[in-house]
C-alpha cells in the first residue's frame, strides 16, 4: 500500500466524468487500498478516485474510522429529507463552507468483489456519499456553498 498523491482545487482531473469498472483487477485492488491509506492518513471521512488523479467511478467512505465502505459504479436510488451543515474537502484543504444536501441516501454499488450491494446512509454519512458522488461527476462541494468559503478549525472532518 501506499499514500498517494491527493489532487487540489484548480486541477482539471477533479472536472471530468469518470469512467466505470467493468472489471476487478490487481491495479484496482491495489488503487483502493491505496486510496483507504490515503484517506486515513489525511484524516478524511472519504475520498473518490479522481482526488488521486485516477477517473474512474470509485469511492472510500469511512465516517466512524473503523467502517470502511468501497462503493464501485455507485449510484443514489433513493434520498430524502435535508440537511444543511459545514462540508469540507481533502481536495480544498483548510476550507470549510455550508452545503444542503438530503438528510437520508440510499445508494446501490458494488464491492471488491463486484458484487452489488445498498448503503443507507443519514447524517454524515449521508452527506459524504452525496460528497464522493459528486466528485466522480467532476463536481465539488464548493460549487454548492451556501454563504462564503471559511478557513477551517483543525478538528473539522474533510471528504
Ligand atoms: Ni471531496
């Protein structure tokens, strides 16, 4: 494993549409690990494939530190309610700004193993599967912000 390179704001990989997998392979395994090492190291709650400069539709959640989930080719089927919280991201680091997004998301996608599966998600975790998802659309938090940008505290969580 290895911690790679987190992509910032500005960088044309974090604009673009990113591709599915349509099939697992050692590089893929190895991309997610890597991608988990990374996002524990930065001390993030998630962290799409795009943000280590790979477009491909892959997403690392963990909102508890000790439960991650692998989200391939992930979609929302299912959302509701609201939610409007402080939101920030490894890819603008030291900002944070305010982002609506739905207070309950369930999405389909499928694991290491591509097998399909349902992550239901509320609150935080609801908010960073909106997050990552966006990211694989080429979209960040910040075009999203209700209010201005603001530096962030140290202790404040980035996806
Ligand atoms: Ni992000």
């Amino acid at each position: 494993m290895a911690i790679r390179n987190i992509r910032e704001i500005g960088e044309e990989v974090l604009t673009k549409k990113c591709r599915e997998v349509t099939e697992m392979t050692p590089r893929i395994r190895e991309l997610i690990e890597d991608m988990l090492e990374t996002m524990y190291e930065a001390n993030g709650v998630g962290l799409a494939a795009p943000q280590v400069g790979v477009l491909k539709r892959i997403v690392v959640i963990d909102t508890t530190g000790d439960n991650p989930y692998i989200l391939i080719n992930p979609r929302i089927v299912e959302s509701s309610g609201e939610q409007t919280g402080a939101e920030g991201c490894l890819s603008v680091p030291g900002k944070t700004g305010q982002v609506t997004r739905p207070s309950y998301v369930k999405a389909v996608a499928l694991d290491v193993n591509m097998r399909e599966y349902e992550l239901e998600g509320t609150d935080l975790l609801a908010r960073a599967i909106c997050h990552e998802l966006d990211h694989l659309d080429g979209h960040l938090y910040v075009e999203k912000v209700e209010g201005p940008l603001r530096d962030a505290a140290a202790d404040e969580e980035d996806a």
